[in-house]
C-alpha cells in the first residue's frame, strides 16, 4: 500500500504544475549530503512518519460482490493509515523552491480526496475514499525541526502533505452459492422410501400462504402454540 500511495503521489505532481517540465520528484532523505548532490529542480517527498488512525477503525465484516450484487467474499473492514510527507524544493535560489511550493499547493489543495481514476493497485480495487491534506494542524509526535536535526540538514519551508490510506491485511472468506430455489419437498412412502416422484419446490412466499391457509381450516390462526394445544 505504502508504495502505491508513492506512486499516486508522484503522479499527481509529475501531471500537474510540473508537467512537461524538468522538475525531478524523488523520495529521498533530504540529508547535508543528498543535498549537495542535487544538480538539477527537485521536488523531494520524504515518507517521515506512519501511523494508523484509530479513530477510522472499525468492526464486523465487509463484503465484497459482483456486478449483481451477489455477495462472493467476506473480510474485516481495512485499517486506515496516515502517510506523512516532508515536501520540500531543491534549486540554486530560494525564490525558485518558493515558486516550486507554490506549485505543489496548486497542485495539491483541489485534492481532498483523490480521484478514483487516480488510484491504483489495492486502493483502486477497495473502492474507498482517499483523503489528502497540505499543511493542514501538525500532529505528529514528532515536530518539523526535529525531524530536520534528525536529518542533518538546515530547516528550510516545506510542505506537510498526509494521505489517509486504506491496508487491508486479512483474509478473506467465501461464501455459500446464492439461493436460487425454493423449500423442496419429497414425499415418502408409508415405509419411509422416497416416492419416485420428482422433488417439489416452494418459494418462500408461497410457504407462508400455506401456512397460513392451513391455520385457517384448523382454526388455529392468531392462537399461540399453548392454546392450539388444549
């Protein structure tokens, strides 16, 4: 999942403000000397923090269906996990990395949730709504400048981009074939054999109507178990 999300995230900038330009998106620790080695614009998306967001967990199951609606597989809802970014710009200038984080935000803020045409792998295949958010409250247990001193590196402005994806880690159970036929019914003989008549089926609805014509010739329809039986 982790990797899928890299991946949505790249292309979302690399189709975006920098389409058709030479602005390389990497992944990378902005350490002292990955910095010192850049020679060309960068946009880096450093994957700084993960944790899981238990206030989306949920209980029970989940069901997975066909174009039908027939129900093919159970499995537990997925666990919902929140990817943290360092997004920052590497030029010669700092006017230039302020352009290129304009950019990103430009990019970025139409997309609260991602469109479905943008996931892809598992995330597609879920069906779920994606959340992304840009510099919104910081609340990791970690703050910006520790990461930075963690780093190496000099603090410099940088974007705090967090997408909200769904892991799904379970397995999955199959069910029983839909039920296609009604009640069937077989008569036997007096020995006990079965009658070499075919089998007879009765739809769920039809059953009850007997049942209920049935209390109505015996008089017992609206009484309870103990009163038909005195």
């Amino acid at each position: 999942m982790i990797h899928e999300v890299d991946d949505i995230l790249k292309g979302l900038l690399t189709r975006g403000a920098f389409a058709g330009s030479d602005v390389e998106v990497t992944f990378d620790a902005p350490t002292r000397d990955w910095a010192a080695r850049r020679n060309a614009p960068t946009i880096d998306a450093y994957l700084y923090d993960i944790r899981e967001d238990t206030t989306r967990r949920q209980r029970g199951k989940m069901s997975l269906r066909d174009e039908q609606g027939i129900t093919l597989k159970h499995h537990q809802p997925p666990r919902w996990f929140r990817l943290a970014y360092l997004v920052t710009a590497w030029t010669k200038r700092p006017q230039d990395e302020h352009r290129m984080l304009s950019a990103v935000l430009h990019t970025l803020l139409p997309k609260e949730i991602l469109p479905p045409e943008d996931l892809t792998g598992t995330l597609a295949g879920l069906g779920l709504s994606v959340p992304l958010t840009v510099s919104g409250l910081h609340n990791e247990a970690r703050s910006l400048a520790d990461i930075w001193s963690a780093l190496g590196g000099e603090l410099k402005p940088s974007l705090d981009v967090v997408i909200t994806a769904p892991f799904l880690a379970f397995p999955e159970y199959r069910v029983g074939p839909p039920v296609t036929e009604g009640l069937g019914v077989q008569v036997r003989g007096a020995g006990g054999t079965p009658d070499d008549g075919p089998t007879r089926f009765q739809s769920a609805e039809s059953v009850e109507l007997a049942k209920e014509e049935f209390a109505k010739r015996n008089g017992t329809a609206g009484r309870t178990v103990q009163e038909r039986q005195k």
